[in-house]
C-alpha cells in the first residue's frame, strides 16, 4: 500500500495545534463571562459592599422616614396682641366706625381664599382668586395639539462587521476581514396636526457613507430623501368637532372654575352681611343686658333701703339680689356674644383677632318692607345662580364628550399619501463626481388602511355611557332648579315672617316701655310687689333684644334672598377684574414675557348702603328706660304722705 501509494502527509499536528489555539480563546472568553455573570449574581444577591452599592444603585427604602415639623419651611407669624375676652374686655380700645359697603370691600380686598361664615367662625371655602387662570391654562395645553412639531436628528456613525473568508494564498487557511463603514447622518422633519385629524409633515435626509477597505463604484457616496407625507383619517379620527373637543371641553371647564369661584365669593359676601348684621344685635343684646343690670342693682339697692328701714322684708331683698345675679349672668353672655360676633366679622374680612380697635358698625339696617314679583325672582335665579349655571356647562362637556364617542365608535379609515425625491452622489474610482439629476428617482404611496374590530364593542359601550350620562346631566339641572325654586319660596317665606316678627316686637318693646314705666311708678307708691318690677325689667330687656334679632335677621334674609337668586354681587356693584403676570411665551425665553391672566380680582365699584356717624345699634332708641319721658302723658299720681287725706 505504501509503494503504491505513497507517503500521506501528516495533517494532526496542524489540526492539533489550530484546535488549541481555538481552545485557549474560548477559555479567555468563558472566564471573561463567568466573571461578569458573578458579578450580576452577586448584585443581585446583595453580597456587594453597602460603599460600592450606594454608589451604583438606589437603596431600598425600608424604614418609613418623617422629618420633624421644625425643618419643615417656616410661615410668618403676624404681630397679633391678644385677643379680648370677658374678663379682659379691652374697654379702652379705640372704636373703629366701619360701614357694610366697607366691610366688603375688605373683605374682598384680603381674600386671595375666599371665607364663608360658618357660625361663629370663618372658614376657607376651597376656592381661590387663581382657580379660573388656572383652568385658563388648559386651553393652550389642549391646543399644543396642533402645533408644528419639528425634529432633527444629527449622527455620525461607524461600523465594523467583521467576517472570515478563505485565504486565497492557502487553500485551506481562513482569514478575518471587515468592512469599516463611517457615515454622517442628518435628518430633519416637520410635521403638523390639522383641525380635520390629520397629519402632515415634510422631511429631508442626507446621508454621507464612506467604505473601506476595497474598490466601489462611488466611495464616498451621498444619498439625499426629501418626502412629503399626509395621512388623514376618514372615519375615526376625522372632523373638526371631534378633534377639536378637547380644546371647546378646555374652554367651558373654564368657565366652570369661574362661575365656581363666583358662587363662593357670593357665599362669602352673604357671611360678611350677616356678621355685620349679627354684630349689631349683639351690641344691642348687650346695651339692653347692661340696662337690667343697672335696674336690677338700682331695685337691689331699693329693696336693702327700704328692709333696713324696716318698710320691705328680707324676701324682698333676696328675690331681688337673685334677680340682679340673673340680669348678670346675662350680661356675660351677651357680653361673650358681643365678642365673638366681632370676631367673627374679623376673621370673614381678613383681620387679626385683635389689632388695637374695636369695630363698630355704622350701616343702619333697612326698615322698610320690600315686596318682589315672584315670577322675576324665578327668572333670575334660573339665569343667574351660579350652581345652576355650572350645570348647564356640565351638560355642555358632555355633549362634547358625546360627540367624540360617537366619532371613536366608528371604523379606523385612514387616507395615506407619501411622495419622496431621491438623489445620489459621489466620487468614482477615478476620482471623478458622478450624481443623479434632480428629480429623477421618485416614489409615490397612495392608499388606504382600515382596521376594524369586529362589532366595535368597547367604543360602542362608551358611546352609550355618554349618552346616559348627557341625560343624567339634564337630570340634574331639573333637580338643581326645583331646589333653587324651594330656596326661593324659602327665603320670600322668613322675609315676610322676620318682617311681621319685627313689627310684632316693636309694639312688644312699647308695651313693655309702658309696662316697666307703670310696675315702677306702682312699687314706688307701694301700691306693687317688687316681682312686678323684676318682671318688667326683664320683659323690657327681652323685648329690647328681641326686637334687633327681628330686624338684623330681616335685613340678613334680604342678603340670603339675593344669594339665593345669584344677585347678590351684582346688587352690591361687585365686579371682577383681571389680573396678568409675564411668563415665557411661545416665542420663546429671548423674546419679551406674555402676558397672562393670573387671578380674578373682586371689587366694589360704589356704595350700595348709607352710613351714620354714630354706632347702627342708635337707631333702635337705645336711651335710659327709666330717665325717659313716661309714654303716657297722664302718670299715675303718687299717693299722699301718712296724715294727709286725698281731696
């Protein structure tokens, strides 16, 4: 076999030698990659130093971290004195006239958060003079839809693919080559939303390649695209009052937060009259409780006389210390109320508890019986209530949102057209440039895309749950009107009842002038018990109070009445003016600031009520009840001294 043969060569040392050279490089590469899999394993066990982890990854948060209210920022703490009490009344404070036409304006004036009277305390109502500008904001968010939108993209890339190929020098080596590919990219796009849904854009790319190593018919070689695209919906997706929804949505969501913030600030202006109002009473609660006190001590002080000199007897005496002990309890009270009904007023305008003075109000009540066609109040009150205004816009959202479900149950057809110029050029291998002409290589796409679920069930089921809710919005504003129509028969009902209470009382504080005149003129002529003049006094004092809570109260429910028929600004001639502030603009941060609404300001344009100059409580005929002249004219004659007969 050999002799025929010959010699056959060898061929394992090489193989050998190849298979261990292969060998060796896998190894080198599996250590490389058992190390960086440990590492993963590692990490990811957390076996790694808490120095090295902090530094490359987030720590978990595993206790629960509250910071002391001391770091917390600080808010400035005004220079307040203390406030008054019973005990420190604060007599000596200076008297503040304040009149109700002043009293809104301040209020109005301090109420960036609007206050709404809630007893003897003012509290926020939620709603602030930045909430319409605020929502205003929405309107250009919801616009930003349709703004051009240009991008730009600026790469330089290089790739190197390696590959092995057999060497021709040796027919059986291999070899590794590679193609270096260095590129230059540069794209840029504009592209645009129109009103009808769809979308247009125009763009250009330019592309520089260069490849070595190697001969190529253009190297380097620069490939340029321009194109013009429009796709445009023509079912789902199309139409002006579909897209253009969200930005009409924006636009009464807007109104909405104003008419919000209206109704408040009515709420508010309607607690200001009622604390005006309220404070008057307890200034004239308190003057009448003052007035038994200074009876009671003066009866007290008449009975003790008349027991030392053995004319009364110790029951008198007793039944009147208790009565004076009453009449100051009373006092107190009513003292208290007096207190707290101004500081009531003070927090509702957006004063300090105290700052030195005392507010006396100088706006007299209204007197006069006002009649109102009830047919107006009704008009009014459907056309001006705020409440019931912000429904009707609510009705108006969801119409809007009804009709962009209506348009997304429909089938998803859009219209696509592309058109591109393509160009080419560079340098042959003799060095010469070879291009394209302009406008030789073009493209054209014209089609249509459909895509339909089959039955469109979810769209569909949106569609009649806006349907449903459009009529639960009309639902609504019928309840929201027969509520308003209630409030408003309500209020005409306490008008008239505080009114006739008012006229009813008057002639019970006569009766009781009268009466206490009388009692006191009979138990000085010892012709009377003494419980006769206690219950004089106390009846005068009833009917003194009684008589102010009538009419405050009938000049509050005239408040209520305009809140309650959404007039309550326009009767007072308060009126809202804008305020703007400068913030960057589309135009950008090297073009001046825009201008923009930030708040809506509240004012009183004029004066809607009359001031005194002297505290409202005088026009209750706040004199002395024993010094006044005696309302009858023929006082019972006192009898005659012990001795004497009567002719």
């Amino acid at each position: 076999m050999e002799g025929t043969t010959g010699k056959v060569p060898n061929f394992l040392p090489f193989f050998s030698e190849r298979a261990d050279k292969r060998f060796m490089i896998v190894r080198s590469w599996s250590r490389v990659a058992s190390f960086v899999a440990g590492l993963a394993v590692i990490a990811g066990a957390g076996c790694l130093p808490n120095s090295v982890a902090s530094r490359f990854l987030i720590p978990e948060q595993q206790s629960i971290d509250i910071r002391p209210p001391s770091e917390l920022p600080k808010a400035r703490i005004p220079d307040v004195p203390e406030p008054a009490t019973v005990s420190k009344p604060m007599s000596d404070a200076e008297g503040r006239l304040i009149s109700l036409d002043e009293a809104i304006q301040l209020s109005l004036t301090n109420g960036k958060v609007v206050r709404v009277l809630a007893g003897v305390a003012a509290v926020a109502s939620g709603s602030t003079i930045y909430d319409p500008a605020i929502s205003n904001t929405f309107i250009d968010q919801e616009t930003g839809r349709f703004d051009p939108v240009l991008s730009v993209r600026n790469s330089y890339d290089r790739t190197g693919t390696p590959s092995a190929n057999f060497d021709p020098a040796s027919p059986v080596g291999a070899r590794v080559d590679g193609l270096r590919t260095d590129s230059y990219n540069l794209s840029t796009q504009l592209s645009k939303t129109n009103t009808l849904g769809g979308t247009a854009s125009i763009g250009f790319t330019d592309s520089l390649t260069g490849l070595e190593p190697g001969v190529f018919p253009l190297n380097p070689q620069n490939s340029r695209t321009a194109a013009m695209t429009l796709t445009q919906p023509l079912l789902k997706g199309a139409g002006r009052t579909a897209n253009l929804a969200p930005i009409v949505i924006a636009r009464l969501n807007t109104e909405r937060s104003f008419f919000q913030f209206k109704d408040s600030l009515q709420e508010s202006v309607r607690g200001v009259i009622e604390a005006y109002w309220a404070l008057i009473f307890a200034r004239t609660d308190l003057w009448a409780r003052q007035q038994q006190v200074r009876q009671g001590q003066a009866a007290y002080d008449r009975a003790e006389a008349r027991f030392r000199g053995k004319i009364g007897n110790a029951a008198e005496v007793a039944q009147a210390r208790l009565a004076l002990a009453n009449f100051r309890t009373s006092q107190i009270a009513a003292q208290a109320n007096a207190i707290l009904r101004e500081a009531a007023l003070r927090n509702i305008l957006g004063l300090p508890p105290a700052d030195g003075e005392k507010l006396i109000p100088n706006t007299a009540p209204s007197f006069e019986r006002r009649e109102f066609k009830w047919d107006e109040l009704l008009r009014l009150a459907e056309e001006n209530r705020p409440d019931l205004v912000e429904l009707k816009l609510v009705i108006e959202v969801d119409q809007q949102r009804l009709a962009q479900a209506q348009n997304q149950s429909r089938p998803q057809v859009d219209l696509q057209a592309i058109y591109r110029w393509h160009g080419l050029e560079g340098i042959t291998p003799t060095g010469a440039v070879l291009g394209s002409s302009a406008g030789r290589f073009t493209d054209l796409t014209l089609g249509i895309q459909l895509g339909l679920p089959l039955g469109l069930r979810r769209d569909r089921a949106s569609l009649r749950e806006q349907q449903l809710t459009v009529a639960r919005d009309w639902a609504n504003l019928e309840q929201g009107l027969h509520s308003a129509i209630h409030q408003v028969a309500n209020s005409k009902r306490f008008l008239a009842q505080h009114y006739e209470q008012y006229r009813a009382l008057k002639e019970a504080r006569e009766a009781a002038q009268v009466n206490l005149d009388r009692q006191l003129a009979e138990n000085s002529a010892g012709r009377a018990i003494f419980l006769n003049v206690l219950q004089a006094i106390t009846d005068w004092g009833n009917a003194v109070s009684a008589e102010a809570q009538a009419l405050t109260q009938y000049n509050t429910e005239l408040a209520n009445l305009e809140r309650v028929t959404g007039t309550i600004l326009e009767t007072h001639a308060i009126h809202f003016y804008e305020e703007r502030f400068g913030s960057i603009s589309p135009k950008g941060r090297l073009a001046a600031p825009g201008r923009y609404p930030e708040s809506m300001r509240p004012t009183v344009e004029q004066r809607t009520y009359d001031q005194m100059r002297v505290p409202a409580e005088n026009v209750f005929d706040l004199r002395d009840p024993v010094k006044r002249p005696m309302a009858d004219e023929n006082p019972i004659e006192p009898l005659p001294p012990p001795g004497i007969k009567k002719p």
